[in-house]
C-alpha cells in the first residue's frame, strides 16, 4: 500500500492539490462545493498527510473543512533575513 503526500495551493478562488506519490494533480473551487469535491478526489488514495501553506483568511474553511477526515500539516514559508 502507497502513502500519499498531497501538497495544496490555496488562493481566493481555487486549490490546485497534487499527489507527490504518482503526479496526480486536480483544480477545486476554493468553496464548500470544492471542497466536497476535493474529499472524493482524496478519498481514493491512502491519504498520509496535506501539506498547506496558510494564506490569509483563503484558507480558514478549507483546514475547517478538511481537519476532521485527513491530516493536515500547515506549512509556514521561511522568514527572509534582510
């Protein structure tokens, strides 16, 4: 059996998510319908764990959303040194 990493974008309008283990990659509404779809889409892999970055106030329903079926791992970019 394969684990699966996803990896997910989020932004104002969509999630681009892609599963590192075969390539696999898919385009969801960033909205309950989306998100909806999203868990079909996940549902058929051993799902390891969904790596995000928080972006804002865009990503707030998708880890409320998500947070209870999978696990989510929230990735802070590097700080910059100026």
């Amino acid at each position: 059996m394969t684990d699966h990493s996803i990896g997910v974008d989020i932004s104002k309008d969509s999630l681009d998510v892609h599963r590192l283990s075969d390539g696999a990659s898919a385009q969801f509404s960033n909205d309950p319908g989306g998100f909806r779809a999203l868990v079909g889409w996940l549902s058929k892999a051993q799902v390891t764990r969904i790596v995000f970055e928080p972006t804002g106030p865009y990503h707030r329903a998708f880890e409320a959303a998500l947070a209870a079926r999978f696990p989510l791992v929230k990735s802070l970019p590097p700080r910059r040194s100026l």
